[in-house]
C-alpha cells in the first residue's frame, strides 16, 4: 500500500500539495461502515476505536513528500546558484 500511496502523490503534484499542507496535524479517516483496520468507524457501537492504518501510512507519505520535496528545491536552487555563477557553463568551456 505504501508503494501505491508514494505513485499516487508523485504522479498527482496538486494532490501531493494537499497531502503536505496537512502539516503536522493527525490524518484519521473516519467512515461509518463498521471498517476499523484501515481508519475509525465513529458509530456508536464502534465508538471511534480503530486502527487508522491508512492514516499511518498517510502521514509516513507525507514525511517522505515534504523531505523529499525540500531536497528537490534545494538542489533546484543550489544548480541556479552555481549556473549563475558560471561553474557549470551550459554550452560548455570558454577555453
């Protein structure tokens, strides 16, 4: 499932935006379905106890997007940076 949640958000940027803009807070699906593995049935029977798997795996993809996505940008501006400065020329050397 993880391997299908990190597609999921690396193909879809718009979705991985929102994923990220959750921030630190908790990711908890709830439903009323009776299904308690993946997120919290908040029936009265059920009373909110499940075991949010999917929420878990959930906020580990974002922990990996977010880092993973300030790598990126770091090393976007560290190329602009050294490109400015004419380390890597793009055409080639000047000798």
């Amino acid at each position: 499932v993880q391997k299908i949640l990190r597609a999921k958000f690396n193909q879809n940027p718009a979705l991985q935006k929102q994923l990220i803009a959750t921030g630190n807070r908790e990711i908890h699906p709830e439903n009323l379905s009776h299904e308690n593995f993946w997120g919290s049935c908040t029936c009265t029977r059920c009373k909110n106890l499940g075991q949010n798997m999917l929420g878990q795996l959930l906020m580990a993809e974002r922990r990996f997007q977010t880092h993973g996505y300030e790598r990126r940008q770091e090393g976007k501006r560290e190329r602009k940076a050294k490109n400015f400065r004419g380390e890597y020329p793009i055409y080639g050397s000047s000798k």
